[in-house]
C-alpha cells in the first residue's frame, strides 16, 4: 500500500473518544462534591457577570461536535422553531443549514450516527456549559443560575453519538471536509471538542487541525486534553496540535455535599477567636463563594426555626441569619430570612444522634432566593450559638473568595509534553463535578427543574467552558468593546474588528493564573500549561492596569520588532505572543515551523525571554533558555521597576514568511515613539558577537549570552554529566593528528532513559547541517571515528539532548588510538593506508537551493525521524527556492 502513488502517509489510528467520566446526578441521591456552572462561569470571568458588562455571546456561534443534543431541555428549547436536521452520508455533506431557532442553528447527524441523545447524554451537558440558557423557561427557577459560560451564543451542532450509550463518536476521518469546513461555511467561528484519540505523536488528525487553521485563521479550535493524567506526556490528539487551545481541568470548589469531608470551609471570626466550620451549600440561593469575600456578622433568628416572620426584621438588615432546622421547609426558612434584607442564611442540623452530620437543603418550592443559604452540624451550631449569646462580642462569618481557596489541576487531567517537549495542555478550566443540562433520552417533551441537570467530570467539561470564554471574547471583540486593533488604539469611535485565532489565543493565554501550591503568573509547566483562565484580567481595565492588543502582524526571516514601554511599576508588566503556525507533516520530529522569539529587556539590562525557561545541571547550575518548540510565548515581568523596557519578537527561523503573529500587552505602562537599538543580554560575555539580540558564539561557549562554556572530554578520564528532561549540552575534544582513531563510548545510569546524539568538527552541531547521528537511545552508547567517511582531525562537539519527559545522568569516556589501527569490534566503513589531508565534510547542491552540509554517517535513522527531519528541509528549501508549500506537499 505504501508504494500507491496516492498514499501520503500511514500511521496508526486513534477512535475518537469522550474525555468525560459520568456521576452520579440524582439531587436525592447526591453524595459528593458538585461545582455548579455559576461558579464556572465565575472562575472563567473572574467576577459576577453582573459586575463584568454586557458579554454574554450574543451574536456567535460555536460548532460543537458530540453524541448529541436534547433539544427539547430548557437550556435549547424553543417553542416557536423547531430544529432542522441534516443526514449525511459517506456521499452526501450538509453544507449549509439556516433555521430561526432562538439555540441550535443547524443540527447534522454525521454517517453512522443518531439524531438526538441518550439519557445522561455527554453531548447535552456540553452544549449547555458553553451556551445552555433556560431563562424564560416554564419551571426554570432552579436552572437559571446553570446557565453556560456564553449563554446568548448560538450552536452548529454536528452529532457523531450512536444510538446506543457509548464512549465513542462516529466521525468519519476526513475531518477538515465533514467537520471543520461544513462548520465554518455555516458561521461558526469557535469549535468546541470534547473528545480525543490515544496518540501522544502528530499524527493526521493533528495534522487536519492545524491545517485547517493555518488556511482559515480565524477559526479557534478548542479540544479537550484527555483524562489520563497525573502521569506526564499523556495529553493526546487532536490535542498536541499546535495551533488549537489545549484544555486541562482544574479541581473544583467543594459544594453541596453529603459528606463533612467534601463540605466547604467559611470562617467564623470573634474577638476572642477565629474558628474555621464547614458548611454545605443549598440546592437553591446564590452561590456561597464568589470571587470576592463575603463578610458581616451573625445574629440567631427569632424565632429560631424562621418559620414566620422575623422579629424586629431591621436587626436582620445586612446579616447572617442563624436558623435551627425543622418546623418548616428550607424554602419557607429562606423565604422569611430573605424579607429581612439579611445577607445569608445559616442553618444548623437538629439531629443530636449525629451532631458532626451536615445535609444539603432542597427546595420545597418555587421560591428561589437570591442570598446565600448554609447547612451546618449541630456541633458548630452550638458552638456559633454560644459565641453570639456574648454579650461583650460580635460575631462574624467571612466567606472566602473563590481565588482564597486552594484549587489545583485535576488529578485525572492529562498532562504534557507533546511527544517533542511542548506545552500542551495550554491552560485549565474548571472540570471538575460540573453540574449542566441532562439529557432525558425524549425530543417530543419539554422538561425543566433540579431533575434537567445532572454532574460531569473531565476535560470534557473545562473545554466547552473555554469555547464560552472564547465566544465573550470575539464579542468583545467585535462589537467594539475592546480598546482596538492597535498598540496605539485608534482615534475612531469604533474599535471593532474581527480577531484572530491566535490573538483570541493569546488573550486567553494572558488572563490565566496558575493554581495549586504555588500560584499567580507564573512560567508555564507540563502540568496546566499558562493556567487556569480569567477573563476580568484582560478585560476589566483601570489607568493602572493598561491593556493593548494588536493582530496580524507579519514577520520575516531574521526581522527584528521592536516596541518601547514606560513603566510605571505599580502592576505586573505581561506579554504574550501568539502565532498559527503551518502544519507540520504527520510523525514531524519537532512539529514547529515557523520559530519567533519573545525578548524584554529592562532599564537595568536584565534580559527576560519568553515562557521563562530555565535548566539545572551539574556542570553550569542554573541558566535561561529560549523556547524552540511553542508557537506562543510569555513574559512576565513582576514587580517591575520604573522606566523604559523594550520588547523585541524577532524571526529567528522562519522557512515560510511572512508569518502574521499576535500581541498582548497588559500593565501600568505607556507606549513610546522610538526605542534604543537592540542590543543582545550581558553584551554576550565577552565570548562572542551580538546580532540584534542574539549572541553568536565562539566555539568553546553556548547559551544565549554565551554564559557557558563547554567542558573538554579528556582522553582515558570518565565525565559524570547530569541533565534535566529536555536539556541539551555541549561537550568537545580535540583531535590534532591526522592518523588518530577515537571512541566515544556514552553510559547512562538508567537504560530506560532516551537521549539523542549530535556531532560536529570545528564547529557546534544542529538538525538544520543533519548532524543528528541517533535520536531515542537507550543504553550504552558507541560511536567511534571510523563512522565517518571524511578525516577527523580538528575540534569536535559533542551534543546531547535529554528526552522531553526524562532527565538523564550519564558517564562519558573518551579513547584514543595515536595510530590507522582501530578499535576491537569496530569496522571502517573506509581505510587507507596512506593519511590523507583534511577535508571538509560533504556538500550536496541542489539547484536553487542552499548547499546542506551532510556528515556520511554510517548510521541508520527510522522513517519517523526521517519524515521529521524532510518535513523542515523541504518546507526550508521551498522558502529559498520561492516554491509555495502546497507544491512542496
């Protein structure tokens, strides 16, 4: 099959699976923690959406592709238009659907699936975190506040689920043709995809999507990362595509729980003490935690069961009301409570054979109150009680915001690297026991209430939350919202424009926090990649917190950008820049094309470069590294102090230019005019030249100040080298006479740790000059002089390359014959009994292209690394020779 003149590639097969994991959903049967979709949608905004504005996704449309919808819930049902449906077949595509329903504007059934969804459905809870809304809906009291992240936003619904429950989809494997095309045509500009293959590796469904993107830019794909962690490098397509967003989930906040241990911690504060209770929050009232604190003092209730009227109802006014339980319904207690104006209502257990046990408080009713309503054991009860009836103190309860709490990346969330060491996944969402839409398995009826909802974990939930988070800001966008297209914003009343899918990229890669036991702006990691997202940190502005934007703006091979900031120092200074970068062929080695650098330099010359990467080895200690493998990057400058930075985004490999990329500019700053020249970080130590902000380096020296210098491998003497995952070092040894004969014999402490192998004479090594001599090693390692066709006389480099998942510590030894002889158990591939002069290596010459220096080494490399490596040298030599990359295909 693979001599077919028509069969490009072949590879393994991933089933396209859901990213989900299913709890149980009955409210009466409800035993652990659920993080209802208000506060997902709190988390992502990062405020009430009453506080942030208007943005609610009115006029977008998101492509959803999943089992399913029940259109007849509250969340999608519209009683005036119904939905229209679209078969396809393996000869017929749907490609374009117009329908007037206030929800789903198209609906297709890919070949091999069934219209509608099964009971529990996956596809249902989706599409209602990204765009569910029953307001104006019969018995939607209860629903409401699950409403989806972009709740005015529209659906292109494309139905891959079977007819029976299942765990995967039927979506057929030209994806760009039956997915990605049938969506855009019909408006969609934000896809949401819950659902993945088994493949850590490039492989053609990652492929498709960057394509698809790189040929339609402004179309933002959004897939989820896969439910396999916490182990590293188990993040799998389509999600390793480069040019999609990559969604983690994040643990959720604790609520509504049966259990003390899941319950959720508030403070009770007095002048004699501070305590800290756990409560369990109501099936019905505002949230309890919010992304501010909530904080006033406790009084009890007369009477004490709050089952009429309040007492003296002004000492109520802006309170917490402590209520006894029984007598009357919860609602009923709420009901009274509310018409009080008290700030919440606390209610404690009145079971004395379980006084450590909490309930959770259902409605009775249809009374949905807007204050806060909080079960407590009796055990705390009693003790609140006796700390209010002091009369020499005031009591208070403070609940914590939504940022005080310890939130962290799901355990069950994939992690990174990609296959080739990058950072995927991009950022987090909450998924974690998210309560959405429920699927009752019926189309023919209308249904509503606590019973529509049911709880979720996985990506599959953070990722329809980042498409809603997505959808707000192409509003923002295009509506005029936002200060403009420009890091000077235009002078014009409108300022709205159309984004990209890498400037919607970069805004969200800009807004997120990292979580866990050490959070904030931080360097991305494996783990969460930039963090979980935040929408008021890049759209909520003040003059101290200035954000600019600016999109397409295109950059050529070694062109240098350069922009000047004043910095006033009050706030962080962020950068991120983004780019969607051409595809790579499928199994590509390294998988980026288009390399740009992000550089900041600060009035007193430190130098910061973006994604902060830093290595650690025995021989150098700590020391900055660029990013070579992610199409965005991100500087963080904390605490910054007062004056002049410059940021330069630099070409510094670019095969096909121009590349167009996006920036984000976020801080208490103010652009300038003209910038100082460019100048490279610590005047590269003396060891080397500066090139517009890049060091070249002298042959003993490497890092990107020329920082480091290579250690010599001396003949008979072992090295001990020590290396992180993903580091690289340099090494050398001298080989001044011409008859001499080495071997280089390379032993790792462990044989199931990778590494890969690159050798120059007189000059330091690279993939682009096809040094790389074995990639994937395991174990002991020879390579001896012999391998080579050319003479080997002169200074050799040495470089060694950690895998992106494994660190390394590794023994190198040196031998050297002063003589033609050579080693036992190795053979020449050429001998001469008379020394020859030097000669360089070989060079072939392609007409219209540049020379490529080769080493002739006898040494074979797997289709796999050779597909890598020709993918970069055809797309290179297509941009030397002015051939367009379709043909070079």
């Amino acid at each position: 099959m693979s001599s077919l003149h028509e069969v490009k590639w072949i590879g393994p097969f991933s089933e396209r699976r859901l990213r989900a994991m299913k709890e149980t959903l009955d409210p009466n049967e409800k035993s652990s923690t659920s993080l209802r979709n208000v506060f997902v949608v709190e988390q992502i905004l990062g405020l009430p959406r009453s506080i942030i504005g208007s943005l609610s996704g009115k006029g977008q449309l998101v492509a959803v592709t999943d089992t399913g919808i029940d259109y007849a819930h509250c969340f999608f049902y519209d009683p005036d238009h119904g939905v229209d449906v679209c078969d396809e077949s393996e000869t017929t595509i749907c490609q374009s659907q117009s329908s007037n329903n206030r929800k789903i504007v198209s609906y297709t059934v890919m070949p091999g699936a069934a219209d509608g969804d099964f009971i529990d459905g996956h596809g249902t809870h989706v599409c209602g975190i990204v765009a569910g809304n029953a307001n104006g809906q019969p018995n939607s009291e209860f629903v409401t506040k699950e409403n989806g992240v972009a709740p005015d936003a529209k659906i292109v619904f494309q139905d891959g689920g079977r007819s029976q429950a299942s765990d995967s989809l039927s979506i057929p494997p030209d994806i760009q043709t039956y997915l990605f095309s049938t969506a855009y045509g019909q408006g969609a500009r934000v896809h949401s995809n819950s659902w993945g293959g088994n493949e850590n590796h490039y492989t053609m469904d990652t492929q498709q999507t960057d394509e698809f993107i790189y040929m339609n830019p402004d179309y933002i794909m959004i897939f989820a990362a896969g439910n396999d962690g916490p182990y590293l490098g188990t993040v799998t397509d389509p999600a390793v595509a480069k040019n999609i967003i990559s969604v983690g989930a994040s643990q959720g906040l604790p609520e509504n729980s049966l259990d003390y241990q899941f319950s959720s911690p508030v403070l009770v504060l007095s002048t004699e003490t501070t305590e800290q209770i756990f409560v369990a929050s109501a099936l019905f009232g505002s949230p309890i935690y919010r992304t501010f604190r909530v904080r006033g003092s406790v009084v009890l209730a007369q009477p004490e069961d709050a089952c009429r009227q309040l007492q003296n109802p002004e000492q109520y006014s802006g309170k917490f009301v402590l209520v006894r339980r029984g007598s009357c319904t919860f609602s009923q207690k709420s009901f009274f409570v509310q018409n009080a104006s008290a700030l919440g209502m606390v209610v404690y257990n009145n079971n004395s054979s379980y006084p450590q046990r909490i309930i959770t408080m259902m409605p009775a009713d249809s009374f949905e109150p807007d204050i806060p309503c909080m079960m407590i054991s009796l055990s705390d009860g009693t003790m609140l009680k006796g700390m209010i009836e002091k009369a020499d103190q005031t009591t208070f309860i403070e609940i914590p915001a939504i940022t005080d709490l310890v939130r962290d990346v799901a355990d069950f969330s994939s992690r990174g690297p990609t296959y080739d060491g990058r950072l995927k996944p991009d950022l987090l969402a909450p998924g974690y026991h998210v309560v959405s839409a429920r699927s009752n398995g019926q189309l023919n009826q209308t249904y509503c209430g606590l019973d529509a909802l049911i709880a979720m974990s996985g990506t599959s939930m953070a990722t329809p939350a980042v498409a809603g988070a997505a959808l707000l800001l192409r509003e923002y966008f295009t509506s005029g919202l936002s200060p403009g297209n420009g890091l000077s914003p235009p002078q014009s009343l409108s300022r709205s424009f159309d984004p990209s899918a890498a400037l919607v990229k970069a805004m969200l890669l800009h807004s997120s926090r990292h979580v866990g036991s050490e959070s904030g702006f931080l360097t991305p990691s494996f783990d969460q990649g930039y963090g979980l997202i935040n929408l008021s940190s890049v759209i909520v502005t003040n003059e101290r917190n200035v954000l600019r934007v600016q999109d397409g703006i295109n950059i050529s091979n070694n062109e240098l950008i350069t922009f000047c900031a004043d910095v006033g120092g009050s706030t962080d200074l962020r950068v991120t820049i983004a780019w969607t970068d051409p595809p790579a062929y499928p199994s590509a080695v390294l998988a980026l094309i288009n390399d740009l650098d992000l550089t900041i330099l600060g009035p007193n010359g430190e130098t910061k470069y973006g994604n902060g990467k830093q290595f650690q080895d025995s021989a150098y200690g700590k020391y900055n590294v660029r990013d070579r493998k992610n199409n965005n990057e991100q500087v963080v400058w904390s605490e910054p102090g007062k004056g002049t930075y410059t940021l330069f985004v630099s070409g510094r490999d670019v095969p096909l230019d121009p590349q167009p990329f996006s920036i984000v500019i976020s801080g208490d700053f103010e652009l300038k005019d003209s910038c100082p020249p460019p100048s490279c970080p610590q005047d590269c130590n003396q060891a080397g030249s500066c090139r517009g902000v890049y060091c070249h380096c002298d042959l003993y020296h490497f890092g990107d100040a020329c920082e480091l210098s290579m250690n010599r491998l001396d003949p008979g003497i072992a090295s001990w080298v020590d290396l992180e995952a993903d580091a690289r070092t340099l090494l050398y040894f001298n080989m001044s006479a011409i008859n001499s004969t080495w071997r280089l014999i390379v032993e790792p402490m462990y044989t199931y740790n990778t590494f890969s192998l690159m050798l120059a004479v007189n000059r330091k090594p690279s993939l682009a000059n096809n040094d790389l001599l074995l990639r994937g090693v395991k174990g002991e390692t020879e390579i001896a002089s012999s391998s080579f066709s050319f003479n080997t006389q002169g200074v050799w480099v040495l470089a060694i390359q950690t895998s992106p998942l494994t660190a390394l510590s590794f023994a190198l030894q040196l031998e050297v014959q002063e003589s033609s002889s050579e080693f036992p158990g190795v053979t020449s591939s050429t001998t001469s009994s008379t020394p020859s002069p030097p000669s360089p290596p070989s060079s072939t010459v392609i007409e219209g292209c540049v020379p490529i220096v080769t080493f002739q080494a006898q040494m074979s490399i797997t289709q796999t690394e050779f597909l890598g490596i020709q993918s970069r040298f055809l797309l290179a030599v297509a941009k030397t020779a002015g051939v367009s990359q379709q043909d070079v295909k």
